[in-house]
C-alpha cells in the first residue's frame, strides 16, 4: 500500500510552520529577552490564573487564553502553553522591577505591566491585575491596593461588551450583503441579523461572567 505524499509531506509542512510561527511571535512580544533577563526561580505561588489573555511586545502580540499568572511571595510569574511557545519558558519579574498603568477606555479597563524598563510589558485585564494584588497586598507595585471586582462590576463589564459585540455584528451582517451584491440580495430581517448575535454572544458572555465571578 503506498502511501500519498500529501500524508507525509502535510504533517511535516504542519510542524515546520507551527515551529515557526511560535518562533516568531516569542521574538516579537519579547518573551526570549524577559525570560533571559528573568529566569524563573522558585517561590511559593499564591495565586495561579491559567488560560489569560495579554499583549506583549513593541508591536502587541495577542495571547488570547493562552498565558499562565501566578502571583508569588517575592514576583510575578508568566507562563505560556507550550505548544503556542515552543521555545518560551517561564520568566519570573520581581515586584521591585515592575511598573503598572492602568487604561481605562469605554467598554474595558486594562493593566499595562512594564518590566524593567519603557520596552519590555504585558498589559493584562484590569480584573485580573486586581486579583493578582489581593494575594500579594504587602508587595503590589501601586501606591493603592486595588479593590476586587464586585458582581456588580462585572455584570456591568460583561453587558457592555455584549452590547458592542451585538451591535457590531449586527450591522456587519444587515450591511454587508447588501454592499457586497449592490442592494440585489434580498433583505434578511434585522430581527435575525442582530437576533442571533445578541443571542449567540449572550449565551457566550454569561457563561463567561458566571465563570468570572466564581474564581
């Protein structure tokens, strides 16, 4: 029985770009210089968030639920899933050596960590940087401990990003059609094209909300 060279030669092509690919967004977030400057060590963990999101680098490289927190007695220390970072290991950035910004917008507060400088971050949802410093209240880098996130903050939270997600999608599926035939598709009624976002992505968030407030 022969064997197709598409069978051998995918799985192959497959690991070379997941080889690269991991490669280059660990040299553009920055991840290959921290780890070098902050080589993990041991120190009892406090606190531990797996599957979290971040930016890191000069140009911001999105890390969607794929990064590791854990909150330590003398630093902070940030992990990857290693089959996204196949070549990223842990760092571990004292609280001596971290700076926080806190970005406030809209719809979403944020936590720019700067490690040691004006180059090298991770910014990091404001909630989550709020549950960092409750476990390490003595040490947090800000002058004020920040207060956890109430339900209510987070309902408030959790609504208005379903509010802009429904709209959003709402729209893009009520106009693009129509662009896109020139006014010849027929019209879908705006009670399926903003309906079914606003149910899909209500079912989404408060599963993500109950998820939230329960850690």
């Amino acid at each position: 029985m022969k064997i197709a060279p598409f069978a051998i030669g995918f799985p192959i092509f497959f690991a070379a770009m997941w080889f690269a690919i991991g490669t280059v967004l660990g040299a553009f977030s920055g991840w290959y210089g921290l780890m070098k400057r902050y080589p993990d060590r041991d120190d009892e963990a406090l606190l531990r968030l797996g599957s979290q999101s971040g930016l890191m680098g000069a140009i911001p490289v999105g890390m969607n639920g794929i990064l590791t927190l854990t909150a330590c007695r003398s630093g902070l220390r940030v992990g990857i899933w290693r089959m996204f970072g196949p070549f990223c290991r842990d760092f571990f950035v004292p609280w001596s050596a971290i700076r926080i910004e806190r970005r406030k917008s809209l719809f979403w507060k944020r936590a720019k960590f700067w490690f040691g400088g004006e180059t090298d971050y991770l910014t990091i949802p404001g909630h989550i940087a709020d549950r960092l410093a409750q476990a390490v209240p003595n040490d947090w880098p800000e002058a004020r401990l920040p207060l956890p996130e109430s339900r209510r903050d987070a309902l408030k939270a959790m609504t208005l990003e379903w509010l802009l997600i429904t709209m959003f999608a709402g729209l893009f599926f009520t106009l693009v059609p129509r662009l896109a035939s020139g006014g010849a598709a027929p019209e879908i009624p705006i009670v399926i094209t903003f309906g079914f976002p606003a149910v899909f992505y209500g079912v989404v968030c408060a599963f993500r909300y109950f998820i939230r407030v329960s850690r």
